[in-house]
C-alpha cells in the first residue's frame, strides 16, 4: 500500500473487542467481530415486533428464523472525511447459515463515533447461533462525493423517462 493510502482509525470500546484485519493483503474487506450482543427483534404474540435487551456477559446468541439482532464489534471507527466505512455481509455466512446483514451497506457516516453495530438476519429455517468472537460482516472503506442539492424545475428528457422497476422485461 502506498503512504498515501487512507488509515482506518480505530478505538477499542470494549476491552475484549477485535481489530478488524483483512483475511488476504488484497482483501477489500477487513473483518469485523461480534464482541457484545445488544438486543434480538422478533415476532411476538399477535404478529407484533417486538425485541429484548440482552445480558453484557451473553458470550453466544441463538437467532431464531426470521429474527434480527445488534451486535456491537466493540470497536469506534474512522476514516476521516471523504470517506465512508461499509459495513456488508459476508458471503461464507450468508451461502451457509442464512444470516446477512439487514441493511446492506450499512453506512458509517465519517462524524460517527460511537461503536460500529452490525444488524444482523437469519434468512434460514432454522436457529443460527453467533458467538463472540465470530466473524459476522466486514468493512469497506470507500471514497464519498459530497454533491450540493440544486432544486430545478424538471429534468432533462430521456429515453427512460419513466418506468424503472422491472419495466424493461425480466
């Protein structure tokens, strides 16, 4: 990597967090870790959401199908401006247990400085458990344009003027 590379800065939160790395030198994704479980969303009585706090010490979480979980990495993240951290899913954890990050990419804002949180769903027909210390998403760091927001009457026409949503066939 040159000297001119950005430098992803990271603060351990909690004591026990990991640093996030790349399995690979030229792995775009460095690896993040689940270190704390914060809180599980599920379907309760009548079809309402609903969710609980979990334990600070809870070292495994058993994620029911359909069920979403916040998991804390422990870890505060910067980039500095210009650029944003992505936090997206694994593709090992998603082909083999059905759990995915929910908000794929998951921004983080480069004024962000509280614990990176992972959104994470199981997809499959069976509980997934998590542990501490798994490897749950990863981070991409990637450049951002800051555009202004011009209001204008109309825009330009175009051949594709309308439609959108599948209205160019299958």
């Amino acid at each position: 990597m040159s000297n001119s590379s950005p430098k992803l800065s990271v603060v351990k939160a909690l004591p026990d967090a990991e640093i996030p790395k790349r399995s690979h030198p030229t792995d775009s994704g460095l690896d993040l870790h689940a270190c704390r479980f914060e809180r599980v969303y599920y379907i309760a009585d009548e079809g309402l959401e609903a969710y609980h706090e979990l334990r600070p010490d809870q070292t495994e979480l058993h994620l029911q199908p359909g069920c979403r979980a916040l998991v804390s990495t422990g870890i505060c993240a910067t980039v500095g401006p210009g650029y944003e951290i992505q936090l997206r899913p694994r593709s090992g954890l998603a082909l083999k247990q059905g759990l995915t990050v929910l908000n794929t990419p998951g921004t983080v804002d480069e004024a962000f400085r509280a614990p990176l949180g992972v959104i994470l769903i199981n997809h499959s027909s069976v509980p997934q458990t998590i542990k501490k210390g798994d490897r749950i998403a990863q981070a991409v760091v990637c450049p951002v344009i800051l555009c202004d927001v011009v209001e204008v009457e109309s825009l330009d026409e175009t051949a594709r003027n309308t439609g959108g949503f599948g209205s160019t066939g299958a």
